[in-house]
C-alpha cells in the first residue's frame, strides 16, 4: 500500500502555542510510520513555517534555532490541490541563484493548533482554499467553536444549555465603565466569570465577586481581546468533558471525565504543569477522574447532547466539549466546545479501547471523507452572463444602456 504524505501542521502566533507543540510532538510519536510520510511542520510565533527532522524533539523548542536544528524555511503552494512544501535552496557554485525546490507534497494534514490563528478557522479557510484534506472542524464551526460571544450566541439558537452571559466591547467599557457594571449587577448578580472571547486554557479568565474585582477582571480580559464575555458564574460547579469523533451522521462520543481543580477557575496550571511524577505531558497529565463518577442518566444525557453539539457545529475529526453540573440545581449548562483539544483527547479515547494510533487513523479518514465528498460537489455553474457584461472601462463607449452593463 502506498504511504500516505501526512503533514502535521502546529504552533502557530498564538497564547496556546506551546500547549499545541506538546499536543504535536506528543502526537507526531504516535503515526503509524507503515501508512504515513510525516512531515512536521511548525508555524513559528513570527508566522514563519517550518519542516525539518528536528520538529519531533521536544528540545528543540525550548531555544528555538531553525539554523541549529537544520530546519528548513517552507511556504504551501495554495494552488488548489498543489500541497506542495516549497523552500528555497543555495543555488550551485559559488555564484549559483537560489532555486526554488519541492520538500514535500502534502495529502492530507493534520491541525494541531490551539487558540487563535489555527484552531480558529484561519488555518481551515487556508487548507480550503488550498484544496487539502485536514482533519479539524470546517471554517464556520471552528470560527464559532472559538470565540466564546458567538458560541453561546449559537448555542442558545440551538437551545441548548447555556449560562446567560453578557458581551462587552473595549471601546464600550471604556466610554462607560459604571453603566457596564450597572448591567452586570442587573442582569447577571454576583459571581461572574470574566472571559477573553477568543482564548482558551484559562488564560485571562478569572472570577469577580463584586465591582472592583469585576473592573479587574475586565481590565485583563481586554489585554488578550476587544470583545470579552461576562458570564453568570457557577458556586464550584463540577467540570465534565466529552470527546466527539466522527464526521457528518457518523459519530460516537467518549467516555466523560471530571477534571480535579485547584481553584475556583481550573486553571492553566492544573490543566498542564500539575503532572509532575506522571509520564503523562499537555492535557494528558491533567488530574482526573476517568470515567466520571456521575450517575448513569447524567452520562448518557452529556453524551447526547455532544453529539448533537458536535452535528450542529458540523464538526470534523475530534472535538471535547466541556460541561459544569451545579449540584444545587442539578442543572447541566455548556461550558464550551474546543475544536481541536489538548492532547487531541487520545486519552478519553484510551479509556474506551481506542489506541492513538487509531484515533489519528480515524481523524484522518474523516478528514479524507469530507475532501471527497466536498470534491464530488459542483463549484461550476456554466452561464452566460459574462459574455453579456459591458463594463464602462476605457474602449467600451457606447455600452451605456446596454443589455447586461453594470
Ligand atoms: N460560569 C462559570 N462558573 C463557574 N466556573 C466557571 C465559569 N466559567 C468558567 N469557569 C471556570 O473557568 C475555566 C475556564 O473557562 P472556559 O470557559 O472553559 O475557558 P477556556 O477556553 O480558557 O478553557 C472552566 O474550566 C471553569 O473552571
Ligand atoms: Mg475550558
């Protein structure tokens, strides 16, 4: 059988880049070298890509050297359906011009981005264009799936459960910081969780219990967006997640996990620097417990209810959605939906019997599927309409009038 050139696309300019870089060298050791070509390639936090060997070590990351690690510069032909890597290498002798080569022809990649600039659906409408098989959520779900505002906007359309919020703009606050909190006060009440639209691994949410601490909250979440939603807050809710997998009517949903928390927010350090003395690294290493000690009806409702999540989204590959229980109320609400996941949840997988090795085999099948499907799709539609516009340009006097001019 013939291999299969695989490109495993991460990094990226965002917050999250270094969760992505353990979440892809983490994955890049589990491709079954049989089926597949890897060809890493890291988008560097200057925006500039990267392939090379080196890309797989973790070390190579901490002092960050192309040069050192012999890794080669890349650009992706867009031309659609081209996936070529293309660098430029030292022309022949001494006087020899740079000449453009091909390092790799790409068949199908695989996204492992977190946050903005990857997860977000740029790098989506890129391998679109393109014309590549990836195996993330299309464009829109993954542009909805990462900013906050517009998720709980569509989730609520949808009418699942979600914890009424507010959406506040910077040039807002700022033109009328007291009013902003005068509508929190009104419509949501004490405590609130103050978060970045476009973030994820906590960074820049925090929990404000009374105006100054809100006034602080806001004041960093404007830091990192200049869209911020303020939620209605949960009194130590319980966290569960659950994995997605699958594509278009074909899905299954993971076994659910309750992530152990330090704090009030499950913070970017329990989610990735407690793990010390597992082997485990990323999200992987989160403390949890696995599967969730939750009765059976809850499971199976948080179970449904992502895979009604995952098809209104029309998602793609894997996903993790993530829930908080308020026991007081026995109420479940939506936390949030990540498109691309730490670690991609293998290990919610594992717990179910699947090997990583083949849930990337069947990340990739989806991503193969939804390529063929999308291709078999009609993008012409033959007319005339252009042979009957006249355009006002230059030479074309007298088309004023004329049938078809614009
Ligand atoms: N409304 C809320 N009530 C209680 N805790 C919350 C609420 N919203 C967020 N949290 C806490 O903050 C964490 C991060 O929030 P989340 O919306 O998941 O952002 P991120 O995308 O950064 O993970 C959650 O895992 C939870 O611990
Ligand atoms: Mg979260």
């Amino acid at each position: 059988m013939e291999k299969l050139t695989l490109g495993v696309i991460f990094g990226s300019r965002s917050c999250e880049r270094e969760v992505a870089i353990i979440s892809a060298v983490q994955l890049m050791n589990h491709v079954d070298p049989e089926k597949y070509d890897l060809v890493p390639v890291y988008i560097a936090p200057d925006g500039r890509w990267y392939t090379g060997k080196a890309l797989r070590d973790i070390r190579t990351y901490t002092a960050f050297d192309p040069r050192k690690a012999q890794l080669e510069e890349v650009t992706l032909d867009l031309s659609a359906g081209s996936g070529a890597l293309l660098t430029m290498r030292p022309g022949k002798g001494l006087f020899g011009k740079p000449e453009q080569a091909i390092v790799a022809r790409l068949k199908v990649c695989l996204v492992v981005m977190h946050g903005l600039n990857g997860e977000d659906g740029t790098l989506q409408g890129l391998l679109e264009l393109a014309n590549l098989p990836y195996t993330s959520t299309g464009v829109a779900g993954s542009a909805i799936g990462m900013d906050k505002i517009m998720m709980k906007r569509f989730f609520q359309g949808c009418g699942f459960p979600v914890l009424p919020g507010l959406a506040v703009k910077a040039s807002a606050y700022a033109a009328d910081p007291a009013a902003v909190h005068a509508q929190v006060e009104r419509e949501l009440g004490y405590p609130v969780f103050v978060k970045p639209a476009n973030l994820g691994s906590s960074i820049g949410v925090s929990r404000a219990d009374d105006e100054a601490a809100l006034a602080d909250a806001l004041e960093l979440a404007f830091e990192y967006d200049r869209r911020v939603l303020i939620e209605k807050g949960l009194d130590k809710p319980i966290e569960l997640n659950c994995s997605v997998l699958g594509f278009d009517g074909e899905m299954e949903a993971s076994p659910i996990e309750m992530p152990v928390t330090h704090d009030e927010v499950l913070t970017f350090g329990d989610k990735y620097l407690h793990g010390g003395g597992t082997k485990q690294s990323g999200m992987a290493s989160l403390s949890r417990v696995l599967p969730a000690p939750i009765p059976d009806a809850l499971r199976d409702e948080i179970q449904a209810l992502s895979m009604r999540i995952f098809d209104e989204l029309d998602c793609k590959g894997v996903v993790r959605i993530d829930y908080m229980w308020d026991r007081a109320t026995d109420q479940l609400y939506i936390t949030e939906i990540n498109t691309i996941p730490g670690s991609l949840a293998f290990y919610l997988w594992q717990a179910k019997g699947v090997k990583y090795s083949a849930l990337i085999d069947r990340m990739l099948d989806c991503a193969l599927k939804a390529h063929a499907e999308k291709n078999e799709r009609t993008y012409v539609y033959t007319s005339d309409i252009l042979s009957g516009v006249q355009l006002g340009s230059k030479g074309a006097k007298g088309a004023k009038g004329a049938k078809g001019t614009l």
